[in-house]
C-alpha cells in the first residue's frame, strides 16, 4: 500500500501476482476520490466494498490516475490518452476550462522559458508568453526565422529574420518577394465571388488590371463605369508629368482608341484647371480621326478653340519656323508654305507655294490679286 496526499500525483510501486488459487479474481487496486490512498485488496474483495468511494485501478487496457473533471486516463482501443476527460476521442484529447490557465504548455522549467503555450481562447505562441492576440504568434529570437514552410523540398513561404517575407524563395530581398517557379504566374488577385482575376502579373513580366491575359506591359481594362486610369500629381509645384510615355523603338509612346464609332467619347483628352499644359507632344504627332485643341467636338481635322489673350497657334524655333499644307492627290496639286526665317545674310518672312503654281487671293468669291508662277502680278478683276 502506497501513500497519497490529496491532489498530488499517484506514485504506485507494487509487484502484482496472479490470481490466488481458489478465487476467480486477482488482488484489485483502489483509489479513493478525492484523495486518500492505493490500496491493494485481499482475496475475493471489490473497491465498492470499502467505506468511502473508491474506484479500481484497472492496469490493464483502461489505466486511471483518478477520475472526474482533473482524470487522467488510457484507454483501447488505439492507445488513446485523455487529460482531464474520461472518454478520449482522440490520441490526445485535453479538456479545460478557462479558468485553469494554459490549455497546454512546453517550457523549460530551469530557465522559465516557453516553448510553446496553448490559451484558454484556444490561441498557440510560440516562443514566448506575449502575443496572445492571435491565434498564432511566433516570438523568434534575434537572428532566427520566424516562420518557414517547405512544400516538395523547396521553401514555399519564409518569414525572414529581419522582417522580409518571401513566397516562392528563401531568401527574400525586399519587404515582400514572390519568385515564380518555371512558367508559371508571380501573381493573381481575384475577388470574392468571382472567378477571374482583377490583379495579374504573368510569367513574361507583363501586369494586367481587370485582364486575365495581359498582351502588354500594362493592361488596364474598366468594363463599368468611370475610368481605366487616373494619374494625379498633388504638388502643384511639380515640373515632373503625372504621367509619362517613353519609346526608344518603333513602338508608340502612347495609343489611344476609341473602339466604338458611335462613342461620344474623345480618345485622348486633356484638360487642365491650373497654370500648367493641357498637353505637350514632342516629336511627331500622328493622328486618326479629328483632334480638338481646347474643344470635345472637333468639327475638322485639326480644330483650335482660341480666346482672346492672345495668338492660338505659334510654331516656333530658334531660327526657323515653318507651317506647310500638302495636297498628296492629285499629284500636281499645290504646296503651300507659310515660313520664316532670319540670318546674318537675310531677313524675311515667306508665304508661297514650293510647287509649280501661282498663288492668288480671293475676297467675296473672286480673285482680287492673282501672282503668277512667273513673278506677273495681277490686281483686281483677274
């Protein structure tokens, strides 16, 4: 018989013999609820026999340590271990309240350090007792990971000791670095509910906005109301464009289409509301269709909407300026030219044909000066 103090652990050290010759049962072990002692029973005697409640220690396929909300037992068929419930229904089944502290708790008693503490609320901290706002909170020390995750060998997801994570690679080199394995996609963003993307980056670099297969560097696609894009710069002290296209091949800088005929829309509009440009084209400018300057309704190729504080159009250079209107058909059309230009030699400004033709000047209807393709001049009714 072994001696037990109430709510301490059982300690048994006993040799258990075989049934006694004559009695159908072997010797029983007793444990009294609530404490007391082991108790080891003389031949053809039960635990109910005692006074007090006692239950029997069955060392067979049901093993207990005490019974009730703080038992502790074993049981078949699959080994399986209970703490603090009397029917495991797992390999490891614990039952608590909230009011008993951890739920589970991995520590090293000498240096009073967790490695692992399960919460009431049913939260896991790893490495440490702070952080219990999450449902998983992984305190790593200086110098050590927090968390990495292999999937087939290879590190699917890192969370580097300096904070950076990595998706697809172990060493990340950048706050957030998503390395795509052979041909396939760095990224994809869908929404709830839908089933294709909003967000694609594909495998050839190239990043689609509302496109499932972007066929450029950047796609953008608005199948609703409002616009495709919007670029603002908010200092209006900036010089730098909001937005800025650059091509150093044959490629177009920018493309703008209207893929509707009957759209009301303007393929490229820009407006200002400040001191600034509306727009600015250097180089060559190619259009289809009519381009409206300070007007959404261009009636004409090429429509200018001035006002009253000053010239509309200016073409301008540092020593030559020319303005020239060219009729491709019939071949023998006339060009005209509309120029000026300045040197040490000459002064002059120009307005004439670069064709074989003359040039006249009509008023009402009529011609009222006709000069001639060789020099003839002739004023009035010509």
């Amino acid at each position: 018989m072994t001696p037990r103090l109430p709510g301490s652990a059982l300690a048994i050290s006993l040799a258990f013999a075989a049934p006694v010759a004559g009695h159908a049962q072997a010797l029983q072990l007793c444990v009294q609820e609530g404490g007391g002692f082991v108790v080891a029973l003389q031949q053809d005697q039960t635990c109910d026999q005692l006074p007090g409640i006692w239950v029997a220690l069955d060392i067979g396929d049901h093993d207990w340590t005490g019974e009730g909300t703080g038992a502790m037992r074993t049981a078949s068929p699959n080994d399986r271990v209970a703490v603090g419930d009397t029917v495991p229904d797992a390999r490891l089944h614990v039952a608590y309240t909230g009011d008993e502290g951890a739920a589970m708790l991995v520590e090293d008693p000498d240096s009073a350090t967790e490695a692992m503490r399960v919460t009431p609320e049913g939260r896991t901290i790893l490495g440490g007792i702070s952080g219990d706002s999450a449902r998983l909170t992984v305190n790593a020390p200086a110098g050590d990971e927090a968390i990495r995750a292999r999937a087939g060998g290879v590190t699917s997801f890192v969370v580097a000791a300096d904070g950076q994570v990595g998706v697809g690679t172990s060493v990340p080199a950048a706050a957030l670095a998503v390395a795509a394995q052979g041909d396939e996609d760095p990224l994809h963003v869908t929404p709830p509910g839908t089933s294709r993307p909003a967000l694609v980056l594909d495998a050839d670099g190239e990043l689609g906005i509302g496109v499932e297969t972007p066929e450029d560097k950047l796609a953008v696609l608005n199948e609703g109301l409002g616009r495709a894009g919007f670029f603002r710069t908010e200092n209006a002290g900036n010089i730098a464009a909001a937005l800025s296209a650059t091509t150093t091949g044959r490629g177009n800088a920018v493309f703008a289409n209207v893929l509707n005929r009957e759209s009301t829309s303007a393929a490229l509009r820009a407006v200002h509301s400040g001191g600034g440009r509306a727009g600015q084209f250097d180089g060559s400018v190619s259009v289809s269709g009519n381009l409206g300057i300070n007007t959404l309704n261009p009636t004409a190729k090429l429509v200018v909407e001035g006002d009253d504080d000053g010239a509309d159009v200016v073409v301008r250079d540092e020593r030559f300026a020319r303005m020239r209107m060219v009729a491709e058909a019939p071949t023998d059309d006339v060009t005209l030219s509309v120029q000026a230009r300045g040197s040490s030699n000459a002064e002059r400004a120009e307005i004439g044909t670069v064709s074989n033709h003359g040039m006249v000047l009509f008023t009402n209807g009529e011609t009222r000066i006709r000069l001639q393709r060789n020099g003839a001049v002739c004023i009035g009714n010509c």
